[in-house]
C-alpha cells in the first residue's frame, strides 16, 4: 500500500508519522502567512498599548495555552521506540495472524511506563513497568498492552478505579508519588489479598528494573488463537529480553533517583543511537482450548495466576528490535493510544472478567485524553493498512471522506463491500457458547490467594529473599496506621513464616500466625 492509502490528509509523504511533517524556507502562521517579526507584539508605538488586532500575538499565545492535555490516569510515566518484529512463523499452525507468518517483518512502536507516577516522576522507583507494543499489521493495528510482571492485583476490572485509587499519591497531601510506601495500598492489598502474588513481585528485584532493555514483558491475561481451520488454543505471551533480566539493588536505584531521575529513558534512547538495538523474544505458552479453561489446576482466566513455565514452556515465535528513538515525543510517544481491544484476526479476546474491564476502558480514557474520537488518526496511531470506514466527523477530523453514503449496504457509492469476500480475511470473533445466571460473584477458583505467592517465594536464591524482606520493611516502615501494618503481616503469614517474622521483626512488631494452613508442610529454610 502507498502512503496515501492510510494518509486521509492525501500528504505525499514517506512514512505515516512524516505526513503533517513542517517545512518551508521562513517562519509563518499556521495558516501559512510569512512572518517577518515574532518577538515584538503590535502596539501602538514601541511604548504604547498592545493592539488587540494583532493575530500573531493571539494565534501564537492561544496555541501554548493549550499545549498540554491530561497526562495518562496511570502509566503516565513512559518513553517509547519504533521497531521491527519479524516472525519465525512456528505460530502459524495455531493462528492465522498474518503477521504471525514465517518471515513477515512487522514495524512496531513500544512504549515502556510506571504506572503510578505523574508524567514528571522518576523513572527507578519501585512499581510495575508497562510493556505496550503496537504491531502495524497488513491487517490493521495490533496492540499487546502488557506489563512486566505476568500478574495483576485484581481479579474483575469493577475494581481496578479502586487499586489505582490506593495506589496513586493520597488525596489530602499528594504524596508519596510513585512509591507504594503508603497507608492505602497497604489498606487496599491487605484487604484484597487477591492482590498478595502481584505485591510480592513488586517487592521482589522485578519490582526495580535495570533498564527497559532488560525486562520481560507479558499480556498476562489469557488469549484465543484461531487458525485458518478454525482450530483455536489458548495462549499467554512472554516477551524474553536478549540482555537478559537485570534488576538495579536498592541502594542503587535511591541514588539514581536523585542524580538521574530520566535514568531508564536515557539509557533507551542512547542504546538505540549508539546502535546497541535491544531485542526481545515474543513467546508463547499454549493450552487445549478446553471448556473449563483450566490447565493443571489453574484458571487460565484468573489474571492473579501464572502457569509455571515448566508445566507449559514459553514457545518463541518471533523476535522484536527496537532501532529508532522517536523524533518527537508529544507527537508519539504522548499521543499514542494502545488498547488491549486492538485485535487482528486469528487473535481473540477470553472472559477474563480484567480483560473486559479493559477492553471498555481504553477507548473511553482516549477519547479524553486525545481530545475527541478521531484520535486513530494521529499519524502514531495509523495503522499501516487501508482504512475504510463509516466513521465521520468530529473533533479534528483529518480526512476528506468522499461519497455520499456513509451507510452499508447502500446504492450510491459503489455497492457494499462487505458482501463480497466476507468471510475470507476479515475479523470474526470465534463462535464460543456463551451461557449462564446472571450473578455478582466471582467463581470458587479465584478464592486461592496464597498457593502461588509462595510458589515465588520458594523460587527466590537467599539473597533475593532478603531483598523481598528489606522491600516489605522499608514499604510497610512507611505507613502511618499500626492497624495496616499488622494486617499486612498477617497477609504475609499465610506466604512463609520466615518472610513475616523477619518483616515482623524489622517493623518491631509481633509476627501473626496464618489463618490457613501453608500448602507446603516445610517451610523454607531460614535465611543465613
Ligand atoms: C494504560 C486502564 C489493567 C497495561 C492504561 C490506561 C488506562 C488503563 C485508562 C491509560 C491509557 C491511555 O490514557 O491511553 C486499565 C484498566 C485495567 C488495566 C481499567 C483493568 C481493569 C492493565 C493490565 C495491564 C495494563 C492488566 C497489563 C497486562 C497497561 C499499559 C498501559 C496502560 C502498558 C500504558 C499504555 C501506554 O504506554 O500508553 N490502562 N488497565 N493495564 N495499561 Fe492498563
């Protein structure tokens, strides 16, 4: 496809995000007029009042008023690169993705994030990383919104306003920014202790990342893959970075914070101009797409579980670089607009009740955020693929739509395209059974909390489990409410009983027994 396939302003340009490109020998309006003078303001004589005619000065004044828009409501911390993913095709015989075919090099734009500082925070802090990747399809946008720890705190989106609500700073002091050394995380992962296992990664070394080039990434809900036979298989994605998975210590991470709080940022552009182009692995574990969408005990729809990779090995199927830093980033690394909704065919959502949530919500923070529904039009945001829609209107509309009849089927503008060749090529949602009592409930596979945390917890080296420790200390050393800080004791009691005593200790306060017996009769061995 040309350019001007997916460029609706018609600009004969290169790439997509090259189409509003400037140029021009001299400084003008943004209605193209010649300006010979930008620094004095029209007045009457040199001491006079300022004119209000004076169209320069007001067109020049209005547009920095409105430079900025909201910042992202999470992850509105970030810094992004373009790519290339090229697929190995071993995907090919369970989805019918095209980009998924052997060889097909796809561009790609990743952006790495926190998730609960301000767009001005620092980047070492203790937090999750987002991992969002949109992959420009032949297909249309594909976008894996994923984050570097493969669990969430929650279990149905209806709470995820509540998590963040607890997470981001405290409503009466603002404070503190991007750390979960507060009272209401500690009140909130307490009480919902659904949210135990994606805590301890937190409070583990993944928590603090050396550099986005040495993360893993995961979709961290399950997906449904289709193939062209209509076969389908339940996946997890893995991104597997070639650097490997490096964590900063403690110590070093308070100290970047202050001499260089752009540290991650920094040190992505910089590989990427001295042309040390970091790569991942895209991977996947699959499962039989059985009715109860259970694998060896585990829900594959609770987003508070992993399956353990020796039980399923993550498959690679293609491999990503990142090679070129954006030019401009308000244009896109601010503007873009990932949305775990954005599926191609041969790749298709499950009922993993935080997966719903998400699909809604992403759309609709856009809309705000990006100032109106023509957002897809963004050069970022383009898809690199024909567009041909029923969509009109609206806020910055970029496109000169042609015809009259903005309707299908319809006998003025050539006919309805979706007759001929439906089927073949276009997104269909895979037929799955859909039955059931409408109920407010969660199923009773959900109520198990603790077996995984202490599968982690086991899986630590000594050192790592005094990291996890010392994290827990210093976090929870934080709150001011004593009542929070026993409740989250008591949490920890139920993981192992060396990592609540030692907190317990560090906190000075008594350790818990658990409320319920540890799966595991040996405890682990106590730290030397
Ligand atoms: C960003 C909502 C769960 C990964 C966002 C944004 C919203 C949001 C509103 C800001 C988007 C924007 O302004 O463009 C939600 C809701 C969730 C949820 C409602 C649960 C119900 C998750 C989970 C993951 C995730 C489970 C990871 C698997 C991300 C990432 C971004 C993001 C990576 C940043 C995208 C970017 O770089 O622009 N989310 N989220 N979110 N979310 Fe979620």
């Amino acid at each position: 496809t040309g350019p001007d396939t997916f460029s609706p302003t018609g600009q004969p340009t290169g790439a997509p995000q090259d189409a509003v490109a400037q140029g021009g020998a001299f400084l003008t309006s943004a209605q193209g007029v010649r300006l010979p003078d930008t620094d004095h303001s029209l007045k009457a004589g040199p001491r006079g009042p300022v004119l209000l005619q004076d169209f320069h000065l007001r067109e020049k004044i209005m547009h920095f008023d409105h430079e900025r828009i909201p910042e992202r409501v999470v992850h509105a911390r970030g810094s992004a690169a373009h790519g290339v993913f090229r697929s190995y095709g071993t995907a090919a015989n369970i989805t019918k993705a095209a980009f998924l075919a052997e060889g097909v090099e796809t561009p790609v734009f990743v952006r790495f994030s926190t998730v609960l500082g301000s767009r001005g925070s620092a980047d070492t802090v203790r937090d999750t990383r987002g991992f969002a990747t949109k992959f420009y399809t032949t297909e249309g946008v594909y976008d894996l919104v994923g984050n570097n720890i493969p669990v969430f705190f929650i279990q149905d989106g209806i709470k995820f306003p509540d998590v963040i609500h607890a997470g981001k700073p405290h409503p009466d002091r603002e404070i503190p920014q991007a750390q979960s050394a507060h009272d209401t995380f500690w009140d909130f992962v307490s009480l919902h202790t659904e949210a135990t296992h994606h805590t301890l990664w937190n409070m583990s070394d993944r928590g603090i990342p050396r550099s986005y080039r040495m993360m893993e990434g995961f979709g961290v809900h399950t997906f449904r893959l289709v193939n062209a036979a209509g076969e389908t298989t339940l996946v997890k994605f893995h991104w597997k970075p070639k650097l490997g998975v490096h964590s900063l210590t403690w110590e070093e991470a308070q100290i970047i914070n202050g001499v260089d709080p752009d540290y991650h940022r920094r040190d992505l552009a910089d590989a990427i101009e001295a042309g040390a182009y970091p790569q991942w692995e895209l991977g996947v574990q699959t499962f039989p797409d059985t009715p109860d969408q259970m694998f060896e005990g585990i829900d594959l729809l609770d987003p508070t579980k992993i399956v353990p990779e020796e039980l399923a090995p993550v498959q690679p199927i293609g491999l990503m670089e990142l090679n070129r830093n954006p030019s401009n980033f308000f244009a896109e690394t601010e503007q873009v607009a990932f949305h775990a909704g954005h599926l191609v065919p041969g790749i298709d959502v499950t009922d993993d009740p935080l997966l719903a949530a998400r699909l809604f919500s992403y759309l609709d923070t856009q809309l705000t955020r990006l100032g109106g529904p023509n957002f897809p039009q963004i050069p970022i945001n383009r898809p690199h693929a024909p567009v041909n829609d029923m969509l009109r209107d609206g806020f910055h509309q970029d496109a000169v739509h042609r015809g009259v009849a903005p309707y299908r089927p319809n006998s003025l503008d050539g006919g309805c395209p979706f007759q001929a060749g439906a089927g073949e090529g276009g997104y269909v949602e895979v037929p799955v059974e859909v039955a059931g009592r409408k109920v407010r409930e969660a199923p009773a596979s959900y109520a198990d909390h603790f077996s995984q945390p202490r599968l982690f917890w086991r899986s630590m080296s000594p050192v790592e489990k005094e990291h996890i420790i010392d994290a827990y200390t210093f976090e929870l050393g934080k709150c001011y409410e004593q009542a929070v800080k026993e409740r989250q004791l008591r949490v920890l009691a139920n993981i192992d009983p060396v990592l609540c005593h030692e907190v317990a200790q560090g906190l000075g306060l008594p350790a818990p027994e658990p409320s319920e017996p540890l799966a595991d009769p040996a405890p682990s061995p106590a730290l030397s």
